[in-house]
C-alpha cells in the first residue's frame, strides 16, 4: 500500500511538472517560477481539495472543485 501511495503521489507530481513546464514553454506561465515547487504547491491545493470532497460529496459537486482550484492557482500564481 505504502509503494503504491509514494507511486501515485511521484505521478501526479510529475504531471504537474510536465504541465507547468508546457506552459512555461508556451508564454502561459512565469518562466521564473521554480517548476518544482510549483508542482509542489498544485498537489497540495488538489489534495486538499480532494480531502474536502471526500467529507461531503454532495456540498463539493465537479464546478465548485474546478472552480475552487482556478480560485486557488490565481491567488498562488497571480499571472497579471
């Protein structure tokens, strides 16, 4: 159980890095945010998140998760 919890929490990591690294390429994203802790921070507001959905379902229907997390990036990652 323990490997596969390390396994799942290193690939969501990974995919938050590969995403914001896209980005980054893209002009979507500060180049001068450091990637890892950005990921880092990502996996934290979603897990966090996650945990409050899982407490109530029904108080934290798809929109208000989504909606929730876009709320979350901007206040962590203010673009403008």
């Amino acid at each position: 159980m323990t490997r596969e919890w390390r396994e799942g929490t290193s690939n969501a990591h990974h995919l938050f890095l590969r995403l914001i690294k896209s980005a980054q390429d893209a002009g979507q994203f500060p180049e001068a945010v450091d990637c890892v802790l950005a990921a880092t921070r990502i996996q934290i507001l979603v897990n966090g998140i996650a945990s409050l959905v899982s407490q109530d379902r029904a108080g934290w229907p798809a929109e208000r998760q989504k909606q929730t997390l876009r709320d979350l990036l901007q206040s962590v990652f203010p673009l403008h």
